[in-house]
C-alpha cells in the first residue's frame, strides 16, 4: 500500500485520468440502476400499495388485467381471506387546459383497495374520483371537473393520494359505478356486475380453487406481465452489466500500458530481491484505492444530481442497490488489474534492466 500510495501522488495528473474515466464510469452505472427503480415504481406502484397476495383473472386474459373480464356471480363463492373487487380502464382525462393519460380503478369503498387520502376527501357518490397525487404537477386540482375520453360522463377530483401509478400512467379511483357508467355507458345497469379482477389477501393462496376459466396470479408475476416492464427492466439491466465489463476492460488497458512504462523500474526492483507478491499486492492496491475514489466521487455526484432533476424524470435512487452496485465496480476493477500481475511476475530482471 505504501509503494501504491506514494506512486499515486508523485504522478497525480496519470491516476487522476484513470480515476476520473472510473468516476464517470460508476456516474453512469448509478444513474442507471436509479433510473431502472424509477421506472419500476412508475409501473408498479399502485399495485405495491395493494399489499395483495395474488389477482384472481380469467384464463383467457394472459394474465392481463386490460384483457380480463368477469362477472362478481362467478366469484362470489370464494373462500378467501380478504377480497376486493377491481375494474379497470385506461382514458385520457382533460381539465379544459390540461389532458393526461390515466388508468381509472373502479373499487369498493369499503375494502382494501380503497386508497389513503393524503390531501382532500375520499369520493363519496359516484363520478367523484380520488387522484394520484402526480396530476398536481400537471395542473390538476381539486373540484377540477373532468371529461374523460370515450365516455360522456365527467368526473369530479374530491382527493389525492401518493404512490398511485399504473404502468406508467396515474391513477384515477372511483366507484366501481363509476367505472362501469365509463366503460359501458348506458348498458352500465345491464353489466353492473361485471368487473376486470377480483384481488386477494391470503396467505394460504395456494389452498384455494379457481373456477373453470379463471386462475390465481401471484402479484410478482401480474407485475411482470405488464406491458413492456419485463423488457424494459432487462435492457437497463443489461446495460448496467456490459458497463461492469467496460469498467474491468478500460482498467486492465490503463494499468497495462502502465506497467509495461515501468518494466525496467519492476526488472530493478526485482534484482534487488523485491518479491513477485509484494509488486503484485502493490498494483492490486493501487487499483483499488483508484477504483474506490472514483466510485464514491461517481456516487456523490449522482445523488447530487438526483436533487436537481425534475419531477419528470423517472428517476429512484436505492442505496442499497448502488451499494451492491459500487461493490461490484471495485471487484471488477481490481479483476481488471489481473493482466498487469501477470506482466509482472513474468519480467526477467536482467533482460529489463538491460543485462
């Protein structure tokens, strides 16, 4: 460590370079696994606030809630736990200056899928809605009446609530009244018990049997079937990994040319007797302590950013994730640092010095 060190500070400007390509390096790894979370949430938010074991969908759906429909006759006979039952659609809902894409949840008011309200009232008759706390920043307000595409029928914002977004669009819940009058118009009365889902809280899911044509989904996987959160989730992942291989490659060239610079001061020291572990140990720990600094500068730098960025970017940091993230820059910088080992122990001190 002392030789490591004492060669970083008498050649500041070389390291700095190599510290610095690290430090972007980790920047953009960081950034990307917060984008990766953020867009996660967007997707799945609402859903994590359910608190649900599984979603109770016919066959025939994919597994898709858009896809699925059913009558509350079918299901009523279900010996779950805790139940609630779930319409959905998704609109355009406008202001009169601003129009947003949203989902509307259809819900009874009386069971677990009735949101808390963080700033208003809950909606107490039908086509009241209480709205995702997102709209705000779009403009909306409360009292705002909305017109809903589609649908003659307008909706009036009594509420908001966080955490509520539904692949990547906010939601808007209301009644289950309320969804059917949107979706079917004037047959509402005659589909007043048609719904998309019957969601369940039940720890003993796997004790309890569908009816023919509908099946049990657990939550986790309902996520992961919706649309385009799969693929989108595996090319930021990707991405993430083939920056950990750059990170290990631009370190081994660095460190390579380095080494090969100073095979004549290595076939020295070795001539003096210096083993082959202590040069190796030294250049493992020089990679490290250039590979930590540019990680925690790359670190710093991304949760500063993270408090400039607005709300519109979809953007999550989770500690813990770049942690690990961090962890696996420094593990593969030092790995990256394998081919100047090897340069090393392989010098011949007097053919370097010359002899």
């Amino acid at each position: 460590m002392f030789l490591a060190w004492n060669e970083i500070k008498k050649n500041k400007l070389r390291f700095a370079l190599i510290t610095g390509v690290l430090m972007l390096v980790a920047y953009l790894v960081f950034f990307l696994s917060g984008l990766a979370t953020g867009l996660q949430s967007l997707n799945r938010e609402s859903v994590d606030k359910w608190d649900a074991t599984a979603i109770f969908l016919t066959e025939d759906s994919d597994q898709s809630l858009y896809q699925s429909s059913m009558d509350t006759e079918d299901i009523g006979a279900l010996n779950a736990k805790e139940t609630a039952v779930l319409g959905q659609i998704s609109a355009i809902a406008g202001n009169g200056n601003t129009k947003q894409n949203v989902s509307i949840f259809g819900i009874r008011p009386d069971e677990f899928l009735m949101p808390e309200v963080t700033e208003g009232k809950p909606f107490k008759q039908q086509n009241e809605v209480i709205a995702s706390d997102t709209l705000k920043d779009a403009g909306f307000v409360i009292g705002d009446e909305l017109s809903i595409s589609s649908s003659e029928e307008k909706l009036v914002i009594t509420g908001f609530t966080d955490n509520a977004r539904f692949n990547a669009s906010p939601v808007l819940y209301g009644a289950i009244e309320t969804y059917q009058r949107i979706k079917y118009g004037d047959a509402a009365e005659q589909n007043k018990d048609q719904i998309n889902a019957l969601v369940v809280k039940d720890p003993n899911i796997e004790s309890l049997k569908a009816p023919k044509g509908y099946e049990w989904v657990e939550i986790e996987t309902f996520i992961s079937n919706l649309p385009g959160y799969t693929e989108q989730n595996l090319t930021l992942t990707f991405m993430i990994y083939f920056l950990f291989v750059i990170s290990s490659v631009i370190v081994a060239i660095f460190l390579y040319v380095l080494t090969v610079q100073k095979i004549s001061m290595f076939g020295v020291m070795k001539a003096q007797g210096i083993s082959n572990l202590y040069l190796s140990r030294s250049v493992v720990a020089q990679t490290f302590l250039l590979a930590f600094i540019g990680t925690f500068i790359g670190f710093c730098l991304t949760t500063l950013s993270g408090s400039f960025l607005p709300a519109a970017v979809p953007v999550s940091f989770d500690l813990g994730l770049m942690l690990v993230y961090g962890l696996v820059l420094i593990a593969v910088a030092v790995a990256g640092a394998v081919f100047s080992v090897w340069t090393i122990v392989r010098i011949d001190p007097l053919k370097a010095i010359g002899g």
